[in-house]
C-alpha cells in the first residue's frame, strides 16, 4: 500500500507500530531526503496478506496521523 501526506515528524518505528495492527508487515519502505534528513510524505508498505492490507486502506484512508490527514491507498 501507499501513505501519502506524511508529516515530516513520521518515522518507520511510527508506520509499523500504528499500520501492524491490521496484519503482519513485509516491508517498511520511506524514502529520506538526505539533505534534511526527513522522511518525503510517503512511504510503501507490503502486508503478509492482501486481507491485512485492504483492513488498513479501510482503516487509515483519509484518518489521522500526526496531525495531518494521509490518503492510504494500493
């Protein structure tokens, strides 16, 4: 799946602990901005189950993170 609109403050620690409870995580992917050392506003995650990953989109769509409402999607 895809979480767009991510607050800089937004770590991976963040991601796995508030999107591991709707299934098991593969992957974890959040490209960093190098010069300023913060994650993009986005960040990729696999699901163990498409059934885990379809909970999170129905979840997290258009919810709360950080302050900031994030669009999940696959």
């Amino acid at each position: 799946i895809v979480i767009e609109k991510l607050t800089k403050n937004v770590t991976e620690a963040h991601i796995s602990e508030i999107f591991g409870e709707y299934g098991d995580i593969k992957m974890v992917d959040m490209p960093i901005n190098r010069q300023f050392n913060t994650n993009r506003g986005i960040c990729y995650l696999i699901y163990q189950s498409p059934a885990s990953a379809h909970a999170a989109i129905a979840h997290m769509h258009e919810g709360q993170l950080d302050g900031a409402t994030i669009n999940v999607s696959i």
